[in-house]
C-alpha cells in the first residue's frame, strides 16, 4: 500500500472512530507530532495540496540545479 493511500485510510479512520481510540492514538503519535504553528491554515493546505500533487507524480517539480537556475536567472 503506498502512503498516499495509507494516509487516507487514517484519516477515515481517525474522522469516525470513539474518543477512547483516538486519545490511544494521539498517545502513541504525540512525540513524533510537530506543531505547524509557524504556517497559516491556508499556507498548511496549500503545502499539503502541493505534497499530494507531488506524491501522485502531479505538476512541476524542480530538481536543487534546476531551482538554483530559475532564482539565479530571476536575480539577475
């Protein structure tokens, strides 16, 4: 199972399952968590939407040269 589809899966399954399951489960992530405090909503659902396109082979993706290219190219 990829992890695309792997993270659906949780995410149904978190979206219905009983506050005692879901408490076990934030217990056993918790450590592992980052908070995204720093991001706004919208800047969050933008780099997920952008993850998901990339995850799914979806829209431009830049290799480090290429990206490197494009900013030099713009500064000049």
């Amino acid at each position: 199972m990829n992890s695309l589809t792997l993270r659906k899966k949780l995410h149904n399954y978190i979206d219905s399952v009983e506050q005692d399951k879901l408490e076990a489960i934030y217990t056993i992530l918790k450590n592992d968590m980052v908070e995204d405090s720093f991001l706004t909503l919208d800047q969050k659902k933008e780099l997920d939407l952008r993850l998901e396109e990339y995850m799914l082979g979806k829209g431009k993706n830049y290799s480090w040269n290429e990206a490197f290219a494009v900013i030099k190219t713009n500064l000049v």
